[in-house]
C-alpha cells in the first residue's frame, strides 16, 4: 500500500485511471439506482470502453463514483496505474 495519499482533481484522465482502478479492484463497475419509486432498485453498470466513448457515460460515472477517488485501496490503484501511462 502506498504510504502517500494522492489528492486528484476529477480531469478525464484523472476519472478514466478512476474508471481503471475500480474495475482493477472490483471486477466491474456497477452500482443501485435507489432513486426510482419501484420496489427494486434499477442496476446499472459501464465498461471502460462506454465510459471512453461517451461523454454523457463520461459524466454518469464521475457523478457517481468520483467520491471512490478518496479511498485508499482505489487511490493507490490509481497511483500504480498513473504510472505506467
């Protein structure tokens, strides 16, 4: 584990390393829609490709998974990551 935390602002290659680290660390990028009034909540999900190709899937995935920048596992992911490109 990285001994350092890295404060990233949400730039489209800050929120693609983003992208990159959750699938690293979960496998996948999914998330409940609880908003909607049925008795299930709606799944969601995007790939890196989607997100890559998109802009309005671009703006989805930073509103919903830019708090993920400030987790530990998920920062240091993406500092590993930063690295190779």
């Amino acid at each position: 584990m990285s001994s350092v935390f890295k404060k990233y602002r949400t730039t489209r290659r800050n929120v693609l390393l983003l992208a990159q680290a959750i699938i690293n660390v979960y496998g996948k990028i999914a998330w409940q829609d609880y908003a909607s009034d049925s008795a299930y909540p709606d799944q969601h999900s995007l790939n890196l490709n989607e997100i890559k190709g998109s802009p309005e899937k671009l703006e989805r995935f930073r509103s919903e998974f830019t708090h993920q920048m400030y987790d530990n596992v998920i920062n240091d992911d993406m500092q590993r990551l930063e690295q190779y490109i």
